[in-house]
C-alpha cells in the first residue's frame, strides 16, 4: 500500500479546518477563529514532519533491500538521533 500523496493529506487538513472556520467566521467567534487558525499551523506542522519521517523511512526501506537487519536498525537510529 502506497502512502497518501502529501499534497492530499494537507488539502484534507485544510478542509476540515476551513469549515469550522468558516462556522466560527458566521458566528462572529473571533476568540474560535483565533483558536482555529493556531490549531491549523500546529496541525499542518506536525503532519509534515511525519510526512518527512515516513518519507525517509520509505527511502530506508527502498535502498535498504540489500542490507542485513543489523544495518537497518544502524540506519534507522542514525535517522532518529537527537543532535
């Protein structure tokens, strides 16, 4: 199973909280927009790095069909290593 296209997750994201939004806009709830517009950007942030790290873990698994488990796990640690 492939994953979903990461302009696709994003443009979901972005439906959903342009329709509550939206709600909040014809509610003249500017305190839930203020809310809304944070959530989006802390959203949208969290999504991308997870969409970067399954990126790199997919290009660890494509080059990585010829390497032993050992070496895998090296790569992997390598990847999540806090600096």
């Amino acid at each position: 199973m492939s994953p979903r296209p990461r302009q696709d997750v994003l443009a979901n994201l972005e439906t959903i909280y342009r329709d509550a939004y939206d709600r909040a806009t014809k509610a003249g709830d500017k305190e839930r927009m203020a809310q809304l517009d944070w959530s989006y950007q802390r959203e949208q942030l969290i999504l991308e790095v997870l969409m970067d790290v399954r990126d790199a873990l997919g290009a660890i698994g494509d080059t990585a069909s010829s390497k032993s488990a050992l070496e895998k796990l090296e790569t992997l640690r390598k990847l999540t290593k806090l600096r």
